[in-house]
C-alpha cells in the first residue's frame, strides 16, 4: 500500500515540478563520502523548511481572473535556504526543522537526502502539515505578495527537539537562528549555545518577525536584517524611542544615495550596536549592504581553517591569496577612526535578474561559509555578496550547482576582490 502510495506521489511531483528542479536534486553535495561521515564542528541551522510555491506572471494580472504565467515548486525556508547554500561552499551544517508526512514534505527530505546531508534534526510527523509559502511576482521577477502558512514551525519546533541535539550546538563553530522560531524555542537554542561561548547569527525573516529579537538580543552576536526589518529591531528593543522607516521607493533605491540611506538607518544601527550584538549585515537591495560593526570583527573560538573539507579549503585558498582585507583591518585597529561603532558599504554585483526569493539567503550562507572555512569577516562578506548574484540569477532559490574545479570559486574570489576594493567607511558615532 505505502509503495502504491508513494508511486502516486511521485508521479505527481514530476507532474508539478518542472525538469530542471527534479535534476537538480540529483546534483552531488561537494563534500566527500569521508568528510560527510562525521558531524562534529558542523554548523547548526535551526529554523524553517519550506515548499515555495512560485507563481510568475507573463503579462500584466487582471484582478478576478486568471493570468497565464509559470508556476514552480522549489525547496525554500530561510533556515533551508542558508543551509543548503552552505554545504554547496564546503560545509556539512546540521539542519534542526519539521516537515510533514504530506507531498512536500517528502519532496523536502527528498532533496536533502539526495545531498548528503543529515535529516537526524528534522522532525517528521503525521500531524504536521508541512511549511508553504505561496510566492507572486511580478514580471520583472520582483515579489509582489506572499502568503505562508509556517505555523508548523512555531508549533513543533519546540524547546525540548531543539534540546535533544544539545550536543551539537555546543560543538558547533557557529549557530544561526531564523525567526520563525516562536520565542521559547529561539531564547532555549540561544541558551546553549552562549553555555558554550557558540557565537550566534539571527536571521530576521521578516519585519513582523524581526521583533523576536527582544527576548533573546543578549546572546545574538551577529543579525543579518533588511532596512526595515533593522528599524523594526531597534523599536523592539527601545520602545521608548521611535526609529522610522524607509519608504518602499527609498528600499530600491529610488532617488536615495548610498550615503543618504546611512544617515537614515544609523540611529537604528547605532541603538542595536549600543545592545550589544557584534556585527550587523544590513541588506539595500540594489544598494549592496552595510556592515556595521563594534571595535573589533573577531567572534569566532577556533582557527577554522585547518577544520574544513576539500571545497571549503579551495575557496579558503583562492580568496584568501587573491582579496586582502588587511586596508579595512588597520583601519580598525589604528587609531583613525572617531568612534568605536563604525559600519562598511560595500556595493552590489550587476546581475541580470530572474528572481529575488532567495538571494538574501544566499547571502548569508555565503558568508557563514566563509567564516566557518577561515576566511575573515570582510572576505566572507564579498564572497556572500558574490552567491547573492549567482541567486538572483537563477530560478531556484539556491543556485543549482557549486562543485570543486568549477569556475563557481574562481569567479567569486574575483568578484570578492572587486567588492573589497570598492567598500568605504563610515563613522557610525
């Protein structure tokens, strides 16, 4: 009967899914049989898996009736997302989700086995429906609105799972949470991981979701926000104040300059540094990103270098020995600077766009890869803005292949170079 059953689905699925998503699950991780063997020191993601819906237009929608276009199924989840992005760049992360005994979630674990990767930290039940999120763009690929239905996430993503794999988040080089944790959970997985001097990533998620940070900022070292979601932090955390927010035409960079949007978001990146988290990545869109930081950009226990497989040690070589970060480190260290709040710009790569769903997760795999391969903060930040472009270009919310010996790592050492010599400072105090 189950093999019946699983037949159907199958059928299904090739049905609902175009070609190349079906292949692309057939893509091999890049690590080695050897390398994916052992989980000790992997990265911890916890967060969502989600089935992504993406509905595409091909002419103008006229509200009430059907409008001829493309629709896509793609494995997403901001957690799933960063995870996946980062075992294709020589990491092997430890993934701690839900899904559901329904279609989608049998096509999540499905690719996730597929890669290699361990599906010991995803629960799988039969009362859980499986995370989606309906997804409609417009025609130039831009979002137009969404629908999720996450609330599986919140439910059964709950303190005592996340606590059975204790173990590996006190091994972990580094832990990342995404919001859709309800604040129980994100505060219990935060706890063990500041027991063991872990640093921790919060991945906002959303803007409505980006307030969760007010249980746990204590022990976030690193948030990844965009504009909007930043100021909706810092007026989480300091209701006594009134941070405002940028205009959606300001968000894609419509008659604002770099240096117009820093003066309107540095009280809120200034009040989240003042809270105590380390380093903030502030995404513009079109705009690049900010990289404010406190005095120092070393939060990281171990030298991660020597700890890293066969790919990650390639892309620790190539950009390693082609972009140095040393102008942007003195410039720390001296005693130029007026402050010790200061944040970097550092600008986008032109892209010729497909879709956006994905590239802000791709930028922060990107650069959690990075940093857990060896490479420093400013390094990692190139080579996350680099993925981003390689997302925004594909169907997928994940580009599709990185593999040792493509021209993937040499073409982000050489994007990362072109991004560090084009980064300027600013004082944030």
């Amino acid at each position: 009967m189950e093999s019946s059953a699983r037949r159907r689905l199958e059928s299904v699925a090739r049905h609902l899914l175009p070609p190349e998503i079906l292949v692309r699950d057939l893509y091999p991780n890049p690590l080695s049989a050897e390398e994916l063997s052992s989980w000790d020191f992997a990265p911890v993601i916890i967060g969502g898996m989600v089935m992504d819906i993406h509905a595409k237009p091909s002419a103008h929608p006229i509200p009430g009736t059907t409008t001829p276009g493309k629709v896509q199924y793609v494995s997403g989840g901001v957690a799933r997302n960063v995870a996946e992005c980062m075992s294709k760049l020589g990491n092997k992360p430890f993934m701690i989700s839900v899904v559901g005994h329904d279609m989608a979630g049998d096509l999540l674990l499905k690719y996730w086995k597929s890669a290699g990767l361990s599906t010991e930290g995803i629960l799988k039940l039969e009362s859980i429906t499986t995370p989606v999120v309906s997804n409609m763009f417009d025609s130039s690929g831009e979002l137009a609105m969404a629908v999720a239905s996450v609330e599986a996430v919140e439910t059964f993503l709950t303190p005592g799972w996340i606590q059975r794999f204790q173990r590996n988040i006190c091994s972990a080089p580094m832990l990342m949470v995404d919001a859709n944790l309800n604040s129980p959970s994100l505060k219990v997985a935060c706890q063990i991981a500041a027991g063991s001097g872990i640093p921790v990533w919060f991945e906002p998620v959303s803007v409505t979701k980006s307030r969760r940070i007010a249980s746990v900022v204590n022990y976030i070292t690193c948030a990844s926000p965009n504009e909007n979601e930043l100021v909706a932090m810092a007026n989480a955390l300091s209701p006594e104040k009134e941070f405002s927010y940028i205009q959606h035409e300001a968000a894609e960079g419509k008659g604002h300059s770099v240096e117009s949007l820093f003066e309107m978001l540095k009280p809120a990146m200034c009040s989240l540094l003042q809270k105590g988290i380390k380093l903030l990545v502030v995404t513009l869109g079109s705009h690049g990103l900010f990289l404010c930081c406190r005095e120092g950009l070393s939060f990281m226990k171990d030298n991660l270098s020597s700890r890293v497989g066969s790919f990650g040690r390639q892309l620790y070589d190539l950009v390693n020995e082609s972009c140095s970060s040393k102008k942007h480190i003195n410039f720390i260290k001296s005693g130029e600077r007026a402050s010790k709040f200061f944040a970097f710009h550092f600008p986008a790569l032109p892209a010729s766009v497909v879709s956006l769903v994905g590239a802000g997760d791709c930028l922060v795999g990107g650069i959690l890869a990075s940093i857990c391969n060896g490479l420093d903060v400013m390094q990692s930040v190139a080579v996350g803005i680099a993925v981003a472009k390689a997302a925004v270009e594909t169907q997928t919310n994940v580009p599709a292949k990185f593999s040792p010996g493509t021209v993937a790592a040499f073409c982000f050492a050489d994007a990362a170079k072109q991004i560090l010599s084009a980064a300027k400072v600013f004082q944030l105090e």
